[in-house]
C-alpha cells in the first residue's frame, strides 16, 4: 500500500513538471502557423460555384482597410489625435487596418499591406491547414490552426480603440460581409 501512495505520489511531481511544458508547446505551435495571403484562399473559394467567397471580400469594406488609412477622413482623424506622419506606416493603426501586423516577420512574408485585413484575419494563418484534405476535414483544419468562431474575435478591432468607432453590434456587422458555401455543403 505504501508503494502504491509512493509511486502516486512520484508520478503526480513528473505530471507537475510536464504539464507546464506541454502547454508551452502548444501555445508555440499555435503561435507558428505561417501566413499565405488572400490569393491561395481564393484559388478554391471563388466563383458562383464555391459561394463567391473571394468575391464577396473583394467588394467588403475589410480588403480596402489598409487603402483607406491614405484618405484624407484617415489624416483627419491623425491629426486630430495630434499625430503627425502617415498613418499607413504608423503601427497604431495598422494593427488594426492590415492582416498579422505584430506577427513574427518570418511567418508573415507571403502577405500584401494593400489586402488590409484578408481572410487569415478572422480565419487564422492558414499555411498548415489550407491543403485540400485538410480543408475538407474541419477538425483537421482546426488542429493544423483554422480558427473555428471567428465572430467571437470581431471586437478584438471594433472596439473604443479605433479612432473612428462608432459601436459594433455583432450579428448587424456580420448580415454586411456575410459569405458561405453554396448550398448543401
Ligand atoms: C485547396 C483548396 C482550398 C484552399 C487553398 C483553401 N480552402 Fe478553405 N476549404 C476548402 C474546402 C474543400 C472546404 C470544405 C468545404 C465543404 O465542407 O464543403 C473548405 C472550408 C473552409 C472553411 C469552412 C470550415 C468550416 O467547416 O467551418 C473555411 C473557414 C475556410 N475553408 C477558409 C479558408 C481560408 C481562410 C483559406 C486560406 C488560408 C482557405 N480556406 C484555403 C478548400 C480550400
Ligand atoms: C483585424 C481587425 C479586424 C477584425 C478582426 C474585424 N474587422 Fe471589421 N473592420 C476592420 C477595419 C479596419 C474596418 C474599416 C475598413 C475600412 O473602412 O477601410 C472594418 C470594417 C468593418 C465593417 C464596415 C463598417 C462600416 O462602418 O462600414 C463591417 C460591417 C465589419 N468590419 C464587420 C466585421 C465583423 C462582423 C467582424 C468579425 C467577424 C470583423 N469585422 C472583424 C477591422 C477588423
Ligand atoms: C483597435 C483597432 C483600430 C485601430 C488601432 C485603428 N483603427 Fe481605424 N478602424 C477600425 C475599425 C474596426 C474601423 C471600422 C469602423 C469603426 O467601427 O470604427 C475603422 C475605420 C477607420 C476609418 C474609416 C472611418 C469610417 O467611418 O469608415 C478610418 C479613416 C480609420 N479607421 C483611420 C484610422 C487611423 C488613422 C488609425 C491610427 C491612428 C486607426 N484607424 C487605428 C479599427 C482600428
Ligand atoms: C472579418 C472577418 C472575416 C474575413 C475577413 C473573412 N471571413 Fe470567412 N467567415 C467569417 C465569419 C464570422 C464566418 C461565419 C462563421 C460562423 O458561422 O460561425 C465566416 C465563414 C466562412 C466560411 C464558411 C462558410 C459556411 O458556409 O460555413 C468560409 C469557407 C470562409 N468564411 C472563407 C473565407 C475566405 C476564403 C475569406 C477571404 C477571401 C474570408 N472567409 C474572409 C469571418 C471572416
């Protein structure tokens, strides 16, 4: 019995060493998906045939974000925040206004400022979960980075923080740049 007690005992102290060390890996991996840019998503969700996605996005309000930070209403609001420069290189506002700002430049290369905020903006960085068999296996995508509630991240850009917010109320917001895949899939 008391053999029994030690080894519990002995295995709880490795599982407290091992623990934090697993977490730590996975926070890694999550953190190390490599960006591929608005092009390779739309390469399999564009057309009337996969939903118009790629379409839908080109005519939303998030592809023209990074454009609309050189508008003479973006230089309004600079200045009077009492800035002066050019808020399209300013990192105050583009991290809001262009996607994986802040993100570790070597997973970044592949993406394009004048996309502003694309697909992997709500969606996640897609560099392991794009391929076609992943993609068609959602829990696959997930695990490989997919992010599976992107609604629930809209607030992390349309908050008090934005110079020119006016509130966001989710489900009012999302009827504007909704998108889906054709029927029955
Ligand atoms: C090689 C083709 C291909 C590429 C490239 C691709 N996808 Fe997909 N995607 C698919 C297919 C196929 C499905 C599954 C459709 C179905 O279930 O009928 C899918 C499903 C999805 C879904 C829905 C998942 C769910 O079940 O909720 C999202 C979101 C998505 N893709 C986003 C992206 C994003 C973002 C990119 C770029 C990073 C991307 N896809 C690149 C083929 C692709
Ligand atoms: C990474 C930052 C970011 C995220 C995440 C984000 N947005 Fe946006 N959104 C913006 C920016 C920046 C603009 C302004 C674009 C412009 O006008 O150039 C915008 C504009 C919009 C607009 C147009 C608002 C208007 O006044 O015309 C809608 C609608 C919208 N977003 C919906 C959403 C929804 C719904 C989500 C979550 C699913 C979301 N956004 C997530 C940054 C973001
Ligand atoms: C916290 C995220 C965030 C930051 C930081 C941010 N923006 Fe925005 N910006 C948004 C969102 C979200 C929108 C969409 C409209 C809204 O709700 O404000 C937007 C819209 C805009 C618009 C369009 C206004 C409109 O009514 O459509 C301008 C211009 C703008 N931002 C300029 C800037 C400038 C300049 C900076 C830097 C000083 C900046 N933004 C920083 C999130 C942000
Ligand atoms: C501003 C955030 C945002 C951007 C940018 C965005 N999406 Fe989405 N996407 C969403 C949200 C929110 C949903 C709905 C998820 C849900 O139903 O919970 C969605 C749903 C989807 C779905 C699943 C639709 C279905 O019928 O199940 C696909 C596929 C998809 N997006 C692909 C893309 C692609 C490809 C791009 C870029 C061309 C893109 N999205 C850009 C937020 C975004």
């Amino acid at each position: 019995m008391r053999k029994l007690i030690l080894i519990a005992l002995a295995l709880g102290m490795i599982g407290m060493v091992l623990i934090p060390v697993l977490a730590e890996a996975e926070e890694g991996e999550a953190a190390g998906h490599a960006y591929i840019g608005v092009k390779r998503c739309g390469m399999c969700h564009k057309g009337d045939k996969n939903g118009n996605i790629l379409e839908t996005w080109e005519a939303g309000p998030h592809a023209k974000a990074y454009a609309t930070l050189a508008s003479e209403e973006a230089k309004a609001a600079y200045t009077e925040m009492g800035k002066e420069g050019n808020p399209q290189e300013d990192p105050a506002c583009l991290k809001c206004h262009v996607t994986g700002h802040g993100a570790d430049a070597a997973l970044t290369g592949k993406l394009d400022m004048a996309n502003g905020i694309s697909c992997e903006a709500c969606h996640g960085a897609g560099g392991d979960y794009w391929k076609k068999n992943i993609m068609e296996d959602r829990e696959q995508s997930i695990a490989n980075g997919m992010v599976a509630a992107p609604k629930e991240h809209c607030v992390s850009c349309h908050n008090e923080e934005s110079p020119t917010f006016k509130g966001f109320e989710v489900e009012e917001y999302y009827s504007k740049i909704i998108h889906s895949l054709p029927e029955g899939e």
